[in-house]
C-alpha cells in the first residue's frame, strides 16, 4: 500500500477529507484480495491502476508564473464573448454563491469602470474565468489542445497576492479573493483555494467585516455586499476544509454579523413606494439557497472543531465514550432540524423543479448534506484498526444510506444538467467511496452480511455518471474518478462487477 500514491503532491489532507476515505476503501479492498489470494502475492500496483496522465501530472500552464501585468497591458474577452461569459457567471455561479450584485456589476461594466479601475478589471477577468469553465467556446481557452486551460488566460491576468499590506482592504480585495479561490478550487490546484480563503478571512478581519458592528447602514448596497464577500469566503473555506482535511480559518463563536438577506438582486434599491431590500412575498429568494448552505457549513465546522479535532484533551467536556456520543448525537439532531427548515422550494423531492435555478441549488445543498452525514459518521465505523463500536449509532447504516440517497439526487441533476451544480460532485465522490468500501466489506465483520452489488453498482454508475460531467470542468476531479474505476474494478474482485458493464 506504500507505493500507492493518491496524487496529494506533498500536501497534508487529514481524516475527514476525501482522500482519506478514499484511502479506507483501497485499505477495504486489498484486504478483501488478500483474502482471496489464499497467500499469493497480490499483483503489482501498477498492473491494477490504469490513471489518465491529464489528471495526474501538473498542467503546464499552473507552473508558469507570469509578470505582473498593469491595467493597460490586460486582455479581455472579444465583446461578444465577454457579454455571454459574464450573463454565464451570473447563471451558473453567481446564483449559489451571491457574491456580486448583478445590476451594480452590470452598470460598472457598461460604464467601462475594468478600463480605468485595475481592482474591478480584475474582478471581472476572474468573473470570465470562473464562466469559462461553464463555456464551450473554444476561445476561453489558453490551449486549444487542452480542455482544461478554460478560463487561465484571464485568471493569470490577476496577481491575487499583490495587495496592499498597509492599506486596509476594500469590498474590491475581498471579492478578488472569492473569485480566484472559487477558480482554483476547480483547477488541478485546489489545495491553493483553501489558502486563499484563509488570507481573504484575515483582511476580513482586520476591517472587522465579521462583526455586526462595524456595518453602519444593513439597508445599504455596499454594507450588504461586504457580507456576502464575508460569507463567500466562509463556506468556501469550510466546504474546503472538510474535502481536505483541514482546520477552518474562522469558527462561528468569532461571528456575530448577520448571514446575508434572503433578497434577489433586483430588490435591493426601492421601487415604486416598495422599500429597498424587500423580496415579493410570493417569490422565493435565490439566496435562500446559499444562507441554507451557510447554516450547513455551520455544523461542517462544528463537526470539524469536535469530532476530527486533533487534540480532543483541549476541548471543554470531553470524557471519553459518553462525550462522543453526545457529540454524535447533538450534530444529528442539528442536521435533522437543518433539513426540517428548509424552505419547499428547496425540499427533495424538490418542489421548485420547473425552476432550474432552484432545481440546481436544491441538488447541490442535499448532496453537501449528504455529504455531511457522511463525514461526520465516517470516524465510527468499524475497521480492523478499530474493531469494537464505541457509540450506540449504526454510523456504517448511515454513511451507506445517506450515500445512496445523494446518488439518487445527483443522477436527477445529471439528467436534466441545466446550470452546473456546484459542489453536487463532492457529495458524489463521499457516496461512491461508501458505496465501494460496503462492497469490500460486505461479509466480515466490519461490513454487512451481503450486499446487493448490482444495486450498489448502479448507484456507484449514477454519481459515476456526475463525476463524468465535471471532470471537464474540474481537473481535479478526474483524478477522483481514475481512482473510482480501481476501486470497481471486476479483474481484481471475483462477483464485482467493472463500471459500465
């Protein structure tokens, strides 16, 4: 097992993020083998891999550091392509993750503010680089030959780290670092995102937008704008935390602003006797979606904080058994009160589905769920390294049926894929690791009595099937889905069957 290397380059991923339950599947599955093998040699590693060299080797272009360009030396978009990248942002992207007012953005860009304004010609080339991902133009491209270069021309336009270490931060900085960590979350080099947030957070603080305080007018286009990039960088860096492993920047007990108003962009100003900042009664709010989200990043955090911390002896109340379980059993009860709130428009079976724009929210915030009940029930099932049960909770039960649930939810999404759904793949990657590892499993002590392996294939083809999609417009993501072929593989598992057959 020592020579596989999961492609993590160096970089430390700590227990709940993907890699490492990806790890205890392959640990699943060889063990299985060995006892298959009757005492032979099991074959070499690289006989059993069969990974894409595009997906496992740095992309040529992420190694090329650029000259710092000034605003005259930036290359935008042909008009044509500019208008439809930006409308693309704003449908594919913008609507889960608010961070720009669309008519504010839309009446600088007329004006022609990215051709006087560096900080908001920045923001727009990374506006282009985000939608490029979303684009089948081949002219978002930096390489034709590789699909993958969408959008890098205009991301390496921006020098994100040239900031004013003197100055105090503006609305501009922050929404810089939202954008270009939102961009290289979808890059080969994700782990770069995680620390980009963590540095937006720190010149957050430092003008104390994370205190309620500090905001004069919460009526006001600018001070509501602050909140949004103040929340963005939140749950990137939590959602980023727990897929790596990793220690938030900041937890809830240092917050006390409000999370954003569940307003569309469009009712910020007042209009016609109607006050500013108030949504239709009869009209659900896009941002309904991404304040949800941000209450679900809540307990990814607390999760984070308790269950995975390092060194529990530091934290109040522990007490060995009883103290986990209560933990335990206090995060199931806030996430069974998560979904009890939410709002119909976004219930699953999702009763807002004639609208694409919440049928996608709906899809990504329940496989983030998901996804959280699978990080937080993970640590407790049972292994050879940790065979005897230490809460009354069937964590193994709830991983496997939360993750057949989430395949379930993201196949619905790659059937009818109207916008891009935003993080739906993360849910898909925890689902298919459980679905394989139960497969391994299934017969010992560890596992299930037996298992269903045509059902469990079929839901392992569904969230498959999503990683498919977004492989192209996230690179790292098809390194995931190398590794999910090798875990299905049938020529290593009698009675397995291979994806796709």
């Amino acid at each position: 097992m020592s020579n596989l290397n999961l492609g993590t380059g160096g970089h430390f991923y700590g227990r709940s993020s993907v890699f490492m339950h990806i790890q205890a599947a392959v640990d699943r599955k060889f063990e299985y083998l060995s006892s298959k093998m009757e005492g032979e040699p099991l074959p070499p590693i690289e006989d059993l891999l069969h990974f894409r060299p595009e997906y496992w080797q740095p992309n040529p272009w992420e190694l090329i550091h650029p000259p710092k360009r000034q605003l005259h030396e930036f290359e935008f978009p042909p008009n044509d392509l500019f208008d439809s990248l930006i409308n693309i942002y704003f449908l594919s992207n913008n609507c889960h993750f608010p961070l720009l007012h669309r008519p504010t953005f839309e009446a600088n860009y007329r004006a022609g503010l990215h051709e006087t304004s560096q900080p908001f010609a920045e923001v727009v080339l990374l506006v282009c680089a985000i939608a490029s991902r979303c684009c089948d133009d081949p002219r978002v491209l930096l390489d034709p030959v590789y699909p993958h270069s969408a959008g890098w021309k205009y991301y390496e336009q921006v020098n994100v780290m040239d900031r004013s270490l003197v100055l105090p931060p503006t609305l501009l900085d922050l929404q810089t670092y939202v954008l270009a960590s939102w961009y290289l979350l979808e890059s080969s080099c994700n782990y770069a995102a995680w620390a980009l947030t963590g540095i937006g957070l720190r010149m957050a603080q430092d003008v104390g937008a994370h205190r309620k305080k500090v905001y004069r007018n919460p009526m006001a286009t600018e001070d509501e704008s602050w909140k949004r990039a103040f929340w963005c960088l939140i749950a990137i860096d939590r959602l980023a935390s727990s897929t790596m492993g990793r220690i938030p920047a900041i937890y809830d007990s240092d917050i006390d602003v409000e999370l954003p108003l569940e307003v569309d962009d469009e009712y910020w100003t007042a209009s016609d006797g109607t006050p500013a900042f108030t949504q239709p009664a009869d009209k659900p709010a896009q941002a309904t979606a991404f304040v949800r989200l941000l209450k679900l990043s809540s307990i990814i955090a607390y999760a984070l904080q308790t269950i995975y911390a390092v060194n529990k002896s530091q934290l109040r109340g522990v007490g060995g058994v009883t103290w986990e379980q209560q933990v335990l059993a206090e995060i199931d009860t806030m996430l069974s009160k998560w979904i009890e709130d939410l709002p119909p428009h976004l219930q699953w079976p999702n009763q807002g589905s004639e609208h694409p724009i919440f049928f996608t929210q709906s899809t990504s915030i329940y496989a983030i769920f998901y996804h959280t009940q699978i990080i937080v029930h993970h640590p407790f099932i049972l292994t050879p390294k940790r065979p005897v049960p230490i809460t009354p909770f069937p964590s193994h039960q709830i991983c496997v049926n939360a993750a057949r649930s989430c395949s379930h939810v993201v196949d619905a999404y790659r059937k009818r894929s109207v916008y891009f759904a935003p993080w739906c793949v993360v849910g898909a990657m925890s689902a298919v690791v459980v679905l394989l590892e139960n497969l391994w499993t299934s017969g010992t002590q560890y596992g299930p009595a037996n298992v269903d392996v045509a059902g469990t294939m079929e839901d392992v083809q569904k969230c498959n099937g999503v990683i498919a999609i977004v492989e192209r417009r996230w690179p790292a993501i098809g390194k995931m889905r190398d590794i999910v072929e090798f875990l299905a593989a049938s020529s290593t598992g009698p009675g397995i069957p291979r994806l796709g057959t």
